[in-house]
C-alpha cells in the first residue's frame, strides 16, 4: 500500500485472464516466479495499479505468499527480475520487492509501533463492547455490508482468496479510517486474520502509512476516479467516500533501537528448527545438524482457516525437503515443550532456526526461550544475509534505502548483466 498520490495511469491493456493458485510448495512457488518474471518490466511497470479482480492477476506477480513463507526468497526473485530486464527498466518491481525488507527493518529499529499496535487492537475491540453503534459499523464492514460496492467486494474477496491486490489494500484501508472512520488497527488486526501473505510489519506499517502516522501528516486518501480507472470500469463509488480528512494522531513517540548483532550458527550439533517465517532455511543455514523440526502454530478463533492451511502445508513442504532421517512437521500449542522434547530425544542441547521477524511467530519464539534456557536448551535465531543487508538501511524513509539498491544487489550477488 504505497501509491499516495492518485496518479493518472496509463490506459489498461486488459490482458487475458489470468487466475492464480495459491499451491504452498515451493515448486508453485518457482512457476510463478518464472511465468512472471518476464512481465517485471514495462509491463509491471505500466499495469501495477490495476485490479481487475480475481480472476486476473495478470497485472502483478502474486509472489507475496510465497515470499512471505521464503519458499521462494527476495533474492531469487531479484535474480530472475534482472536475468530479463535492466536494472532501470525493472526499477518499479525491484522497489517493490525492497519494500518488504524496508518494512521489516524498520519495524525491528521501532519496535514500539508493533506493541502501540497491539495495545490498539485491545483497546479497539474494548471500545466495540461499549458503544453499540461502532459495533454495528465494524460488523457491517467486515461482513462486507457497508452498501459501497467495491468495499464489500473486497472484503469477500479477502475473505474468500486470503488475497488482495496491492490497490485494493490501499483503497480499502482509506475507506475503513476516513470513510467508515473505524480505529484503523482493527482494519489491520481484520487484514492479519484474513491475508495468506500477512506480514507483521508490512501490514501495520501500511495501514499506519494510509492513515498518516508513518509518514506523519500525510494521508493516501480512496479516490473515486481512480478506482473507476484502475479496475477497469467495475466499480465507481461517487459520492460514497470521504472528500476531506485529516490524518491520525498519536501521543506515543518510537525510538530508534538498535538493530542487534547477528548470531552465528553453533559449531555444536543441532536441531533445525523449521517455522513458516522460512521454509528454504535448510539451503542456507549450514553446519551439524542432526534433525529438523517443523512447528505451526495453532490457529487463534480469528484466524482464517485458510493462513493455518497454507502454513501448515508450506512448513510440511520445508520438511519434506530435507534430506535428513529424522524430520517431523507438527501444530503444536506449546511450543517449548516440543522442541525439548525433539531436542531430548536427539541427545543435544543447540537449537538453530531462522530468525523471525517482529510478528508471531517471533512472539512464539521469545515465549519459548526462558523454558528453553531452564532445561539447558538454548535457542540460535540465524540472520538471512539478505535482512542482514536490507534491514540497516531501514531506520528512516524508502528513499534513503532506494539510493542504496545498486549497492544492496552488488552486496547481494546478484549480477546485473542488462545494466
């Protein structure tokens, strides 16, 4: 959710349809990458802000669920970008794809907007039980009952696909805070429990972004034209939304935190731990291991059906790529218990596993550490390369990152044969 400005675009190719399958395996994973790759030009560049539903996703990738589970990773994407196109005429997908390790990084410097986030959720739901006609308003948004039609076939849509393309989120998330003028983090907190590609740190920085709090006193406003434009005709809600807003506010104040030092991976034996933050951990993390372990979490009441499915069958997926004797995938409430369980039964007493973002599976993590370290257990979070490049050039804006995206790739390895 990005484009604050509504731009006028260029006039829609209407490209044949083109429906796409979430499949959580790292094969589908590939195919898309590769049927898309050479589309990440002109063609990305001209066509991104158009939605023309979901049964022609032909105007973006689609990558983002498989990135955010790293079946596929940002670095492969990358790669394939520039093995079809320049470095200059790719630029627009190039800087889509950074700006998911810039949300991340970020975040990890800010910590306290992810906390501030949750405490709004809690105090947005608390609101709900004591004034019945915010409650009215927040059921008929989420049932997709508001009578403005785009909205409502939105929220099916999400509901229905685990899905949203990247227009859509910013046009949606405009009207639930200036239109529907409902707290915005239950609007996240709605897109968390619905969206396959949920990322902890894109999603609340998005949702902070439209409303003005990230980039403060800057709002990105739904425009009627624009939707009418972008999606091809399907939907023109004039006179439905909000012409004015001021943006949101917000007493707390986010320092700046430190980013820590990465940990190395112990020379000792080890357990893998496999999360659905990194299914592709075992091409990257070395050493010696002596087992995998694959761990869900178990679904909350909110939760689609559909993120439990797709995680659980991506983790199944990572270990079923292992080439190790002794790999086991499992949901699992307690987290602590069955990795010293698995950790016993080896005979060892290092964990490693790739290191989580802010978010939950990083919340399940934290959670299980203490019990860890009281039965002797210690737990090893191994930084990507490419967050360990990315995420340092997050402390302020994008474009402070973007200038740094030539020499990010060169850091990276990834040639750039069109430059």
């Amino acid at each position: 959710m990005r484009e604050r400005k509504n731009m006028q675009v260029p006039p829609p190719t209407f490209p044949p349809a083109e429906g796409v399958i979430f499949n959580p395996t790292r094969q589908a994973g590939l195919a898309r990458l590769s049927a898309f790759a050479p589309q990440t030009g002109q063609h990305y560049a001209s066509q991104r802000n158009y939605d023309f539903g979901p049964e022609n996703r032909s105007t973006v990738s689609v990558l983002s669920p498989w990135i955010k589970h790293r079946l596929i990773t940002e670095e492969e994407v990358l790669t394939q970008t520039l093995a079809h196109h320049s470095l200059s005429s790719s630029m627009k997908f190039v800087q889509e794809v950074f700006w998911r390790g810039y949300f991340k990084g970020w975040l990890e410097q800010h910590p306290s907007v992810w906390l501030t986030y949750q405490r709004g959720v809690t105090a947005g739901f608390a609101q709900l039980g004591q004034n019945e006609a915010l409650k009215r308003d927040y059921t008929e948004a989420i049932d997709g009952r508001t009578g403005i039609a785009c909205f409502d076939a939105w929220c099916g849509e999400l509901k229905s696909t685990g899905y949203l393309h990247n227009h859509s989120r910013m046009w949606f998330a405009s009207i639930w805070i200036f239109t529907l003028r409902l707290p915005w983090e239950l609007g996240a907190h709605f897109f968390m429990c619905h969206l396959i590609d949920r990322d902890a740190a894109a999603n609340t920085l998005s949702w902070r972004w439209v409303g003005g709090l990230h980039t403060k006193g800057k709002i990105y406003l739904a425009d009627p034209a624009n939707i009418a434009e972008c999606t091809g005709g399907r939907f023109e809600p004039i006179g439905q939304l909000a012409q004015t807003a001021n943006p949101l506010e917000e007493e707390v104040e986010h320092p700046l935190v430190p980013l820590p030092t990465p940990t190395q991976i112990p020379e000792f034996e080890y357990l893998h731990l496999i999360t659905p933050e990194d299914c592709q951990a075992d091409k990257w993390i070395s050493g010696n291991s002596v087992g995998a372990l694959g761990l869900m979490p178990s679904p909350d009441a909110n939760q689609s059906a559909q993120i439990h499915a797709f995680q659980h069958s991506a983790v199944k997926d990572a270990v079923a790529r292992c080439s190790r004797d002794a790999a086991i995938a499992k949901v699992s409430k307690t987290w602590a218990d069955d990795m010293i369980h698995a950790a016993e039964s080896a005979g060892i007493r290092h964990i490693v596993t790739s290191r989580a973002a802010i978010g939950p599976i990083a919340t399940e993590l934290s959670r299980a550490e203490d019990t860890l370290r009281a039965a002797g257990i210690k737990l090893y979070q191994v930084q990507r390369r490419y967050d360990r490049t990315v995420w340092p050039h997050a402390s302020k804006g994008f474009f402070k990152l973007k200038k740094q995206i030539p020499k990010m790739l060169s850091e990276l390895e990834i040639a750039q044969p069109h430059s």
